[in-house]
C-alpha cells in the first residue's frame, strides 16, 4: 500500500512536531562524519555537504530529518566509546533511522541516492524523490568511496600518465 | 639598468634566479585557477591554465639552459619557495604578490608579472639601478650574455652532459607545449626566445609573431590575455595596444570562485587541527614535488613523468582545502610551505 | 578541419560509404588521400563532434547507473543501439525483445555496440593485439572451422599502417611471438602504454610455467598494445614508409590541442575516454580534407538498390532532422557513386543486405548473417594476498596479457584464449564499487572507520582475470531480420540466435583450470577465491567434460560482433572475396569484422583495419 507522503502530512499527524534544531547543517556535517569515518573538514573539502543536506531535506520529511539530527545532537557530545555504541543502537540500529542513516552514508559514498527498503517506505511513506540516482555529476566525482581507495573516481580527477604504475598508497595498518 | 653579463658565473646566477622567478609565479596562478567554481568563469580559467603550464614548461626550458652549460639547476632549497606574501626575486621592479583567489586583485598582480617593457605597473615601487625593468628585459640581459659568452674564438660554454637535458618525450602535462633540448647557443636563443615569446614578450606586441603547431591562430601574449579578463573583452587580431580590446565580451563571475584566505600559513589554523592536516598533507607532497623536479632536473629527466601524478594531487587537494569554511567568510587553501 | 553534423550530398561521389566509425573513416581516408570524392552516411547523431559536446557525455556518463558501455550516449530512437544492459538467460520458444536486437537465444549474445558518428570506438576498449599466423589458417592446422583466404603475411604490411593509422602504443619486442613479425625498422609510433603496478607485481609471482592435469605451461605477463596515446617514437619507427624527420605527433583530442595527448589514467576507456587520448574514428574523420568528402549524419541507410547487370546502382537513405520527426515525415532519398562500402558493423551490414532487393543482396552462397561469432568472455575474481598490495583501479582496463594460450596444438580440441589481467578490481564480476558499498553499508552494517578500513583494504586488492575466448564459425549462429521485428524509419531489428559449442565450452573449462593455477601462483588462498557461477549467473551455461561431470560455466560478451559476411576463396560459401569485395555484385565491398572467417582471440579491431586499408587498395584499383 502507498501512502501519502511523509513531507505533505501536517504536523499533527503521526510523529511529533519536531523541528530540526538549530544550524542543522553542522549537525548534518557532524553526524556524516561519524558515519562515513572522514574528518568534516574532508567532507567539507568535497564540496557536497549542502547539496546532500538538500538531498536529505527534499527526500525525508521534516519530522524524521528532525528525529536523526535530534538524537545525534542527543549522543554527539558523548565521549567517542559511547558515542559509537549509541550510534550504533539508537540510530543504526533502529527501524526508522537506521536505513536512513545507511542511505546518508550511500550518499557521501557514491553520491548516490537509493531508494529506501519497502518495509521502511510502507512504514513511512513514499516520497516521489525517493528514487535511486547519482545525484549529480560532481556528486560521483566527489565519491568518498574513491579518497578511501586512495584512486580517483573512474573517469574524473585523472591522475596522469603512466600514474598506475607507480607504487600505490599502504593498505591500512591492520587487515579488518 | 643593472650591469651586463659577461663571465659564466653571472649567467647561471641569472638562470639560477630565471627558475626562482618563474617559480616564484607559479602557485599564485594556480591559487586563482583552482578557486574558480566548476563550470564558471571557463575563459578566464582557460587563460589562466594556459599562462600556468606555460611557466611550468618555462622552468623546464631554464633547466635545460641551465644543464646545457654545465650548471646544477637548484629547485628544492628552503629559500626557493618564497614566503608569500612575497616580491618577485630580486630582478624586477617590487611589487606584492600574494596567494589569493580569482579576483580582481589577483588579475592586477598578474598583470604586474607579465607587463611587457614600457609599461610599469601600477603597483610597483620606484625603479631601481639593479632591477630590470620587466621580466622580458631581464631574459634580454640573458640573451645578451649567452651571446656575448658564445662570441667567435672563445671556449664554448655549453659543456652540460646532453643526459640531463629534458627531452620533449619526458614532458606531457595537458598541452602546456613541447620542451627544448638544448646544447648550443643556437638552441640556447631558441629556448630563451620560446620563454619570451610565450610569456611577457619583449616587444610589446599583442599577438606571437611566429604561429604555433598545428595551431592556425596567432598566441595572444600573457599580459594581453590577462587584460582580456580584466576589461571582460576579447582582442581582435587587428587590434593594437592604444586600441584596447575589441572582440567578443569575455563573461568573468568574480563571486563565482571560492574565497580562499589570503596567504594562508598552516600555524595558522593551529585552531582546527583537521584542517591543518590536510594543509599538512598539501605541503608534504609539493615538497615531493620540488624534490621529484630537482632530481628529474639534475640527471635524471625521465623522473619528470612521476612529477604530473603529484601536480593533478596537488590540485585535487588544494580545490578541497578551498570549499572548507574558515573565518569571516573565507575559506581554507593551499600554503605552498616547504615541508621536510 | 572539423565536423560538420548534417549535411547534404554535394556534387558527384566516387565511392559512398556506410558507416562513419572507424572501418568507414580510414578507407575515406584513404581514398581522399588519393583524390577521390567520398560521401559518408552515418546512421547515428555526431556524438562528440565538438568538445563540448563531447563533455556533454562525459557528464552524462557521471550521472549514470549502471556505467555500461552506452551510458554516456543516449539511446537514440531513430537508429538504436543495443544497451545489453540486462541481460539474462533466455526461455526456449519466447524471443527477447527487451532490447533494440530481437534474441532468439538459447544463449544471450549479450554484446552492444554504438550507432553514432565515431561507431563503437567511443566505448572499446583499444587493446589492438594483432592475430597470431596459424589463426588465419586454423582448418589446415587444426582441423577447426575455415581458412582465411589470406595469411599472416599478406597483411602484415596493413597491420603497420593500421597501427600509425589508428596510433597504437607497444613495443614490437613484446609481440614478437607465435609467428608474429615485424619488419627490422619498424616500431608501433607510440612506446608501450606501461604496465600498471598491479601487473608488475603480479608478474614476479606468475612469470614461469603453471601444471594443469600434469602438464606444464609456461606463462608469462606482457604488455598489450593500446590505441591509446603515450609517449611518442621518432618518425623513423615508421621503416620504409617513414616520412620527415621529428616524433610521431599523437593526436589530441578533437576540437582542442590542449589535451588527448597522452593517456592521462582516468580509468573509464570504457564507457568513455573523458580526455580522448584513446583512438576514436573521430579523430581519423575530423582530418579528411574538407572539400573531398561529405559527411552526412543522422542519416539512416535503408537499401541498397541493384541494377540488372548486377551492379549496385544507389543508396536509398533516410536522414531524420531530429529524433521526434515523425517517421512518415521522414522522406527517402537514392544517392549514386562508382563504388558503394558496407562499414556499418557486422550485425548492421548483414541486416542491410537481407533487407535489400526483394530476397537480400550479395548472399548467393547463403552466408549473409551467418557465422556469428564474439569472444565469450570468462572471468575469474579473487582477493589478492596484502604484501603484494596491487594497487588496483588504476590505468587503463588493462595493460598486460597472458598470451601464452592464444596458439597451440590443444586448438584441435579446444578454443584458444587470450587473457587480459585488470585493473578495475572486480569490475565487470560484481561490478564495485556500488556493490561493495551494498555489502558493507547495508549487509554488514559497517560504517564509520570499519568501513573506510574495510573499503582501503579490500578494494586496492580485487583481482579480476579475463578469458577472451575463441569461438568457431557456425551457420545457425546467425543475424535475420522478420516483419514481425521492425524498427524505426522502417527498417528491421536484428534478430539474433545465438550458442556456445563445445569447443568453446572447453575451452572455458581449461580456462577455470589455468586460473586456478594462476591464483594459486600468486599465492591466493582457495578462500579468497571468489569465482562461482549458477543458473542465475548472466551467460549460465552448463558443460558436461567427458568423463567428468556436469560443471557451471558463464560468460559475458566482449562486444567483438564478428562473421555474418565472411570472405573466403570461392563464391559458393562466402560473400566477400580476399579484398572484402561482393562475389555477387562487383562495386560492393563489405567491411569490417563481420568479414573475418574465424574469430581467433585478438580483439578484431586493428584486424578489421588492417583489412579496410587492404580493401580500400582494391577499391583505388577499380576506380583507377
């Protein structure tokens, strides 16, 4: 069953008035980088933050946004131990806000946007934005999945001739 | 007018400070080429881009003069890279050139940088008796002095190993031109030329009098191609100096380039040690890169091919370090500081 | 010099042309060189004719999902082309009509290839190994399929102009192997594109001989030549042709000299060369004088027309002003030259010609459509041990080869198989790096530090090894056309049927032997291996080894459409002759890998220019 879209129900229908607080940008940067383990001076240096906020903004409704950047705001400021394993439980972990958590990481990643699972779009409401797509060209050349490789996005940021052929970047110290 | 050259010792000081000075160029260039926001201001980061490569290939030409009698070209020392803000080496008249981004002030100082003989720029302080009067007049001396040094009767100067030279097949960087090997003074007046032609020209003219490959279009000289950016007009091959430009408008966004601080220095941003890492990291690997072109400029050429990998690095990472937000609404950016 | 999309013929024509990718470029080529008037139809739009336009695909191709082969140029309803990009096994009885070719199975053919000016080398590869001698004569030294009716060297000479035609980079030393000769002056222009540091690591393990069922093999890594731009040799490599003093210029990009000069490592050749140091057909039509030739694009060949003496006497063609021109707006137009040239692919050619005159055109001996082959193209994937740290996914899509298995006895018994080492981590296997983020992300839950961990180490260590496989000429692997399949401006959609005979099979079985030998080389623990295939794999297909039991083999198409108008020696079982010419209609030449008898392992590119330089001589011979 479809329903209506999360974004167009008013604010006394199924969730909590919440609003997304104060600088939700910052909060959006801070949390990215607990997700996709860059520094947010690196997501900064992509150049993306406020088009993926945008992203996130026209894809999930007000009252979600505001329920995920609330409880990051809740456990941000928790030393990183804690931090960690309430990322882990509160947002990760739960049926709500972890798939949208795992897409936010989908969209630093890739700059990719994919489609949110069935269950949680039955649960939440379909959003005609919510469709899987590269978001933009400079999204895929920003791709963290590439800086984490130590390569550059396949076709962008060529790294010269005869570049593959010298010695590439150390895998990380331990083998995960 | 400083004094002539006449002995070898005071042409490879000459070239010594020729490959400091073009250098010296270098990252205010490409602070304005990487500030320009993708897809805007394409003309003007297409002058920019052409004038930048052709230093590059213009510290290659110095090198190879350099080789070519005898000399150790010197790319790598502590008081190679200046401390920006900075004056030029010590060869043309002062003026301030900073690390900034695409601005209207950044164009005014390359303009300074490329002024053609006669024309003194605007910012400049009184001449001096030991500075040359432009960039162009200064290779002039040069010539002089190759030629006066090559004189029927003396003993040749050009008596570099031709291994150390750079070959065209060792240079490639995005069509930035073709380097010069260089072994006598024929070559030698053929690669000081290359640089004065392409470059601040010596006599004024708007346009390159001789075409170049395979291209059917006259090379508009540096300084004019700056003027083209700054006036927002093109110049017609009929036009001249006096007349100005009188082409096609040249659209020019100066809001659209990130707002880089100016002359960053990593103690600087002490305050946020993410950022200082990646500033960090930028100087780690432009000391790569000087160390990379030293060894490649003393003996070992084919070493210039790993050079270009670490210039579109370079790149990458200076257009990342200026979309991070610093303070009064600017942005981080590259500090080309020596890092060891 | 530049191109001109549109166009309208202009005066008289020697030869008119069909196709504006590469075959159809160096034979206009050729015959400008040689003062002669060429008129070019090109079915497809000038993709990429201006270098904004060409960047325009470029940013198409970032915005893409999935990145396969068409993705950066859009499908274009007037002459499409097929995308194969879900491909899947098809049900006996109930043709696949998901795509612009119709599939009548069993197997899927699974190859695409691009109708626009420029044709499919906006999205090859550019590998351009040469064929190996005995390959052009595998019936008389192996017993398999049919002679070529011409040998190694009859066309060793073209291979050389192909190679400065195209700019290929190799070094001749590095293909001087089963037969293959060089003359002693002669070089490829460019130096070898160099070998990724993946291969140079692989290289001091797998250098050295593999045992398989107790026999040894020696193996080795070398380098494969590229049609991409390196570094420059002097003119002089050119031997005997050689022309002025000076390096051999590579070509740059077309509408600018500031880049295309060099390979520059962006690592997409395949969809897209952002920066066009790879050879397209572009380049070669960008430098046809002016005023010798007519290029018309958009332009939709739809027969051919036959005078009663046999020769072909026009073109009728249908060139759509865009592509929401309704088509019975679109009005048909003959056009007449002395010679007329088929270069508009192998599946293409075949269709124009069944679709020609009132029972097909040039098919007396019956072989037009017939005899399709490609290279099935097998691979194997495993994660390479970290103190080699491979350095993956950089360079082009590869740069070195195991040639050791494209010649040997064994091809009485069994397909021959060149073998290509990548460097796009498992690209083609399980298409990262999207489905390692759907791993990771979704099924591990990883995020934060584990996952950039996970990502740095694992992907840097994907290691893909292909099989490009031989596959013999067989009659009822065929191109047809049916009234019931039609396409736009009412002309037909291919209808493919296609298998994979033993021959083929086996040779994939040996291959999974050769790679396991290989992993096992390297030192790849059996749980590192990652090569499994089943009935839902694309290209599954079972074989059963005799006396052995059934096994699960796959493949995937190497995009190398080749038969369906081979030439032989006599009229009663080809369509062309030696010089590609029509037995049938003697004006007709019909180009391109669809004229090579057998498949061999090389990719057919530089093969089939090679035999257009070849053809165009007889055509310069004709016209006189």
């Amino acid at each position: 069953m479809i329903q209506e879209p999360a974004a167009n129900r008013t604010p006394s229908g199924d969730y909590p008035p919440l609003r997304v607080g104060p600088d939700p940008l910052a909060r959006f940067i801070s949390l990215s980088a607990a997700l996709t383990g860059f520094s947010q001076a690196e997501l900064q240096g992509t150049g993306m933050a406020q088009e993926y906020y945008n992203v996130m903004r026209s894809t999930l409704s007000e009252p979600l946004v505001g329920r995920l950047l609330l409880q990051w705001t809740l456990i941000e400021k928790l030393d990183s131990y804690l931090q960690d394993e309430y990322l882990s439980n509160t947002i990760l972990g739960d049926e709500t806000l972890g798939p949208m958590a795992r897409n936010l990481i989908t969209l630093w990643y890739l700059g990719q946007w994919w489609q949110l699972p069935v269950a949680w779009r039955q649960l939440h409401g379909a959003n005609a934005q919510d469709t899987t797509r590269v978001v933009s060209a400079q999204a895929y050349e920003e791709g963290l999945v590439w800086v984490a490789m130590g390569v550059h996005p396949q076709g962008a940021k060529q790294p010269g001739f005869g570049s593959w052929a010298l010695e590439p970047a150390p895998l990380p110290e331990k083998a995960t | 007018m400083p004094t002539p050259i006449t002995t070898k010792a005071q042409l490879l000081d000459h070239l010594q400070l020729a490959l400091e000075l073009e250098h010296a160029t270098i990252p205010p260039y490409l602070c304005a080429l990487y500030s320009i926001r993708d897809g805007s201001n394409t003309q003007a980061a297409s002058v920019i881009r052409s004038v930048v490569m052709e230093e590059m290939l213009h510290m290659t030409l110095v090198a190879n003069l350099i080789n070519a009698i005898g000399g150790q070209p010197k790319v790598n020392e502590e008081k190679f890279v200046p401390n920006y803000p900075t004056f030029l080496p010590e060869i043309v008249h002062k003026f301030i050139v900073d690390l900034q981004p695409f601005s209207p002030g950044a164009i005014q100082t390359f303009l300074s940088i490329e002024q053609p003989p006669g024309l003194r720029p605007a910012a400049a302080e009184p001449a001096d008796d030991d500075r040359y009067g432009s960039i162009g007049e200064f290779y002039v001396a040069v010539q002089a002095g190759v030629n006066f040094l090559s004189e029927k009767g003396k003993p040749s100067i050009f008596t570099g190993n031709v291994q150390r030279q750079v070959r065209p097949e060792h240079w490639y960087y995005g069509g930035g031109g073709h380097a010069l090997i260089v072994t006598d003074a024929e070559s030698a007046c053929k690669a000081i030329e290359e640089v004065v032609e392409q470059g601040e020209g010596v006599t004024g003219a708007l346009f390159d009098d001789d075409r170049k490959d395979g291209s059917d279009t006259y090379e508009l000289a540096h300084y004019y191609r700056f003027k083209e950016i700054e006036l927002g007009r093109c110049y017609l091959q009929s036009d001249t100096p006096e007349s100005g430009p009188r082409g096609p408008e040249l659209l020019v966004d100066w809001e659209s380039s990130y707002p880089m601080t100016i002359n960053p220095k990593v103690r600087d941003f002490a305050a946020v040690p993410e950022i200082q890492a990646l500033m960090q990291e930028f100087n780690r690997l432009y000391t790569t890169l000087l160390d990379v072109l030293h060894h490649a400029f003393n003996g070992q050429p084919q070493l210039l091919r790993d050079a270009v990998p670490l210039m579109y690095e370079l790149k990458y990472r200076a257009q990342a370090l200026m979309r991070i937000p610093w303070r009064d609404g600017r942005t981080a950016g590259p500090s080309f500081e020596l890092t060891r | 010099m530049s191109i001109h999309p549109g166009g309208q013929p202009d005066g008289e024509y020697d030869v008119i042309i069909i196709g504006g990718g590469v075959i159809g470029a160096l034979i206009a080529q050729k015959l400008t060189a040689q003062y002669k008037r060429v008129l070019i139809l090109e079915a497809g739009r000038a993709v990429g004719s201006t270098f904004p336009s060409y960047q325009s695909y470029v940013e198409t191709f970032y915005a893409s999902i999935p990145k396969t082969p068409n993705a950066p140029y859009p499908q274009n309803p007037k002459a499409p082309s097929p995308l194969a990009i879900d491909v899947h096994n098809i049900t006996p009885g109930t043709p696949d009509l998901s795509d612009y070719t119709v599939e009548t199975g069993p197997l899927p053919y699974g190859s695409t290839y691009q109708r626009a000016l420029g044709g499919t080398t906006l999205h090859w590869m550019g590998f351009c190994p040469r064929m190996v001698p005995n390959d052009f004569k595998l019936q008389s030294t192996y017993g398999r399929g049919v002679d070529w009716p011409i040998d190694y060297d009859d066309i060793k000479n073209y291979y050389c102009d192909a190679e400065w035609a195209i700019g290929v980079a190799g070094n001749k030393a590095d293909q001087e192997r089963f037969g293959i000769t060089f003359p002693d002056d002669y070089d490829y222009p460019m130096e070898r594109i160099p070998l990724s540091w993946s291969d140079q690591q692989l290289q001091r393990y797998i250098d050295g001989e593999v045992v398989i069922d107790g026999a040894e093999h020696p193996v080795e890594i070398s380098s494969l030549p590229h049609a991409r731009n390196s570094i420059p040799r002097p003119l002089a490599a050119r031997g005997g042709k050689a022309k002025g003093t000076g390096s051999y210029q590579p070509v740059p990009a077309v509408g600018t000299q500031s880049t295309g000069e060099r390979c520059e490592g962006n690592a997409s050749c395949i969809p897209i060369c952002p920066v066009q140091a790879k050879y397209s057909a572009l380049k070669t039509l960008n430098q046809l004088p002016e005023e010798r030739h007519t290029l018309l694009t958009q332009a939709v060949a739809t027969e051919l027309l036959v005078a009663a003496n046999g020769r072909i006497d026009g073109v009728v063609y249908k060139q759509y002003p865009n592509e929401s021109t309704p088509d019975f707006l679109v009005a048909p137009v003959t056009v007449k030259a002395k010679l007329y040239v088929l270069a508009a692919h192998a599946v293409e050619n075949a269709k124009l010609l069944l679709a020609s005159g009132p029972n097909g055109l040039a098919n007396s001996s019956d072989q037009v459509g017939r005899n399709l082959m490609d290279h099935p193209f097998f691979i194997t994937w495993a994660l390479a041990p970290r103190h080699l740290n491979l350095g993956q996914w950089r360079g082009p899509g590869a740069t070195s080869e195991i040639p050791n298995f494209r010649d040997g006895a064994f091809r009485s018994e069994r397909a021959a198989t060149r073998i290509d080492v990548g460097n796009w981590g498992w690209d083609v296997a399980t298409f990262p790096p999207d489905s390692n983020i759907n791993a990771f992300v979704y099924g591990q839950n990883l995020y934060g530090p584990a996952l950039r961990n996970l990502i740095a180490d694992e992907l840097p260590r994907q290691l893909r090894i292909g099989y490009v496989l031989e596959q013999l000429p067989e009659s009822t692997n065929r191109v047809t056309i049916d009234r019931n399949y039609m396409g736009p401006l009412g002309t037909y959609r291919p209808v493919l049927h296609y298998d994979i005979s033993d021959y083929t099979r086996a040779g994939m079985a040996f291959a999974w032997k050769l790679s396991d030998a290989i992993f096992d080389k390297i030192g790849i623990p059996r749980d590192q291996i990652f090569t499994q295939f089943d009935e839902n794999s694309t290209g599954y297909m079972p074989y059963t080894p005799s006396g052995g039991k059934q096994m699960s083999l796959a493949y995937i198409g190497s995009g190398h459409h080749i038969g369906t108008h081979r030439m032989g020696v006599q009229k009663s079982d080809s369509v062309v002759n030696r010089n590609m010419r029509s037995w049938d209609h003697e004006n007709l030449y019909i180009v391109g890998c669809g004229a090579f008898p057998t498949s061999a392992t090389s990719n057919p590119t530089l093969t089939a220019s090679a035999l257009a330089l070849m053809a165009a001589d007889d055509m310069l011979k004709q016209l006189g």
